[in-house]
C-alpha cells in the first residue's frame, strides 16, 4: 500500500463499478451529470473518484429526492445518487455481495444473484397448500426507517475492510436534496435507489427478521423479498400469536409493520371448510385467493392460486393508454409491435407465469385499442365495431406471433 494512499483499493474495481453502473444506466443525480457527461472525460473522471476513494477524502453529494407514482396509489420517493457515486457504492457492492449472499437465508428473495420475485411467488404458492393459514405483513417504511446504529453493528460484524465501513456509514448519512432544492440531513434509512441500499436492507432485514424467525418460529417457513414478506401458519391461533410477536420483534429494531397492508389470511379450498373474513392476500403484485382448478382426472376443484393483481392489471392498463396507439395511424402494424412487444414480453414473462388466463384481460384491452387504430386508419371499418373485430382476428390469424400477447393468449375474441 503506498504511504501517500491510505486505503488500498485496486483501480480495477473502479473500472468494474463503472462497467456495471453503466450497463443499468439511471438517471443524473444532484450536479445534473449523465452518463454521457460523465464519460466525456471518462479516464480522469475515473481516476479522481479512485483517488478520493483510496485517500479517504470521498464524501458522498446529496442524493436527489424523486418522487413515482406506486401502482397501489400514494407516491414512493427514491433518492438518487450522482454518476460517481453510483460508481463508487457499485464498487464496494461488488466486493461485499459475494461474502455477504452465502450467509443470507435461503427464503430470502430480493434483490439476490440468481433469486428472483417469482421464484418467491411459487414457494409461496406451494405452501400455502400445506399451511391453511399466512401471516401478510409489509414494514412501513422500510427503507427509510433503518436505523443507523444497528444498521453499522451489522455492517461491522461482516466487514473488515476499515474504507468500506467508512463510506457505508457516509452514504447512509448523506443528506438528501428534495424537489424543492432543500437539503435535508438524514438520521436515518438508506435511499431506496441507491446502489448498495438493497443490499443493505437485506442485511438488516437477516438479523432483524429472518434469523429471528429460524430462532423463535422454527416450524413456520416464510418468503422475504425485502421488507414485504408472507409467513405460514398451522392454525389461526398460531398466527396471530406470530403477528403480535413479529410487531414487538420490529419495534425492537425501531421499525413497525404497516397497519393497513399486514393481516391473517386463510387458505381457503375445497379441503378447508373454516369460514374466515380475509381469505385473500396480495403478494409481490400477485393475489392468492380461491380459484379453480383442474385436477389430473379432469375434476374442476377449488385451490389457493396466485394470479396478477388487479393494481397490476390497472397499472398495465395505464401504461398502454399512454402508448395513445389509436392516435399512431400513420404508423404500420409490425412498427405498432415494436412499440410495445418488449413490454408485453416482459409483463407476460412475469406475471403470465401463475394462473395465465387472468392475463387475458391486459391481451382483451390492447386488442380493442388496436381495434379502434383500425377504424381510424382505414376508412372501410370506420363506425363498424364487428368489422374491425373480424379485421383483427384475420391479422392475428396470419400473423400469430406479430404481438406477444397473441402469443399466450391466443387470437382475439368476441369478449
């Protein structure tokens, strides 16, 4: 290690950092600095975030408060970090993932390498065939209630390295810069749009919730992914008596569940004959309920299915109202499809993979818009409703695979 330098950090983790960061894009942080921007002068940009880093004299900027609409209503605000500080929370990311992941729980789901928010959805599932009871609750909050103290108790069990506990503690400090250019200091929480604050959460959330839960409710699996989690139950009394201790549990590490979006749900089915209020639950946008099924021998029964939510079939709706497709009439088809199949495939890709049919209704809706381009575009099917229905269907039916959603829910229909 040089004299001069007092930390030893490789400039290849940098370069690393800066490869990821890049590849995620993301907006500019308070400096209003791009990507672009950034890499104008890219190598010594680079090189003067190395040294800063290397010298101890990094200090993050204010991060800047932007707030999105949530699909359920009310706003989520995330905080936005600069290019280069992206970078360097990249940086210690990368070196920390890899130590920390091995030691998190195996029902532990967001924000993981090669662990994903459906993969949680179908444990989930599974289980709630075998436990007639779940326990849904949401932290409120939780990003933005951490507490700092117990935050760096954590982070200094599992880092030795002294330059990444000092700029983990700086991050979480950082102040934030809200839309109206006030800055603001912050005691506690890790901005949700941070690089390293998932990583973070999901330390936090091992220690305060799911070894916690290995600890004192052995018998009882759950499915985290970050601070919205789902635990099963044996029986209703057994639930409760966990909702009641996990409230205490959170309010130790100064966090609290949210009241409106934690509850007990049963599992009901054919086999379940209990009668109970709340038999519905909605996790990681998919709502568990009592649906039908068919079994091997071609019985139709009822099961507790997951399907897409009706906030996320709202949220679909918006987004392809926003498209304004009836209003593309000098557009072709095939350019139309463009426009919309990498959203398609990836809404299909998610939320088609539990009880698909319920999806039909996002392939119902955009099909009617397509249907009213029709009319607009070509004057033979203005004012004549079944003659762009038969229109549609007869360009479905030479063209299947031109939209993704003909695709999986096949050619349209009188619905």
């Amino acid at each position: 290690m040089s004299a001069a330098k007092p930390f030893d950090i490789p400039k290849r983790v940098v370069w690393d950092a800066y490869k990821k960061v890049r590849a995620n894009r993301g907006a500019a942080g308070v400096d209003q600095q791009s990507m672009a921007d950034f890499e104008r002068d890219l190598s010594g940009n680079l090189y003067k975030l190395w040294n800063r880093l290397s010298s101890g004299s990094y200090h993050p900027p204010p991060v800047r408060q932007v707030g999105i609409p949530k699909k359920s209503g009310g706003t989520r605000y995330l905080g936005v970090p600069t290019v280069a500080d992206r970078i360097a929370q990249a940086a210690v990311k990368q070196l920390l993932e890899p130590e920390w992941d091995p030691c998190f729980d195996p029902d532990s789901y967001g924000y993981r390498p090669g662990r994903s928010a459906k993969d949680a959805v179908a444990v989930t599932r599974k289980r709630c065939w075998r436990y007639d009871w779940v326990v849904e609750f949401d932290i409120q909050g939780a990003f933005d209630n951490i507490d700092h103290e117990l935050m760096m108790k954590a982070v200094r069990k599992h880092v030795s390295e002294a330059w990444m506990v000092l700029y983990i503690e700086r991050w979480l400090t950082a102040p934030v810069m809200t839309p109206d250019a006030a800055c603001e200091p912050r005691d506690r929480g890790t901005p949700q749009g941070g690089v390293i604050s998932p990583l973070l959460m999901n330390l936090f959330m091992h220690y305060a919730f799911d070894r916690w839960m290995r600890r004192a409710h052995p018998g009882n699996p759950f499915a985290r992914y970050a601070d919205d989690a789902v635990i099963h139950c044996r029986s209703r009394a057994q639930a409760e008596s966990i909702l009641s201790a996990l409230a205490q549990r959170l309010a130790d590490c100064r966090l609290s569940i949210h009241p409106e979006k934690s509850k007990i749900v049963y599992c009901k089915d054919s086999r379940r004959r209990e009668r109970y209020p709340s038999c519905q639950f909605t996790f990681l946008g998919f709502t568990f309920r009592p649906r039908c099924a068919q079994g091997p021998d071609g019985k139709l029964f009822t099961s507790f299915l997951p399907a897409v939510s009706d906030d996320a079939v709202k949220h679909m709706r918006s987004v392809i109202r926003g498209w304004r497709i009836h209003r593309r009439t000098n557009w072709s088809l095939e350019k139309l499809a463009q426009l919309v199949n990498r959203v398609l495939q990836g809404w299909w890709g998610y939320y088609g993979g539990f009880y698909p049919s319920a999806m039909r209704a996002i392939s119902d809706y955009l099909n009617r818009k397509l249907m009213l381009w029709g009319r607009r575009k070509y004057r033979r099917l203005r004012g004549r409703l079944l003659a762009s229905f038969a229109w549609l269907r007869g360009v479905a039916t030479r063209q299947p695979g031109l939209f993704v959603c003909w695709r999986w829910a096949g050619i349209p229909t009188a619905r």
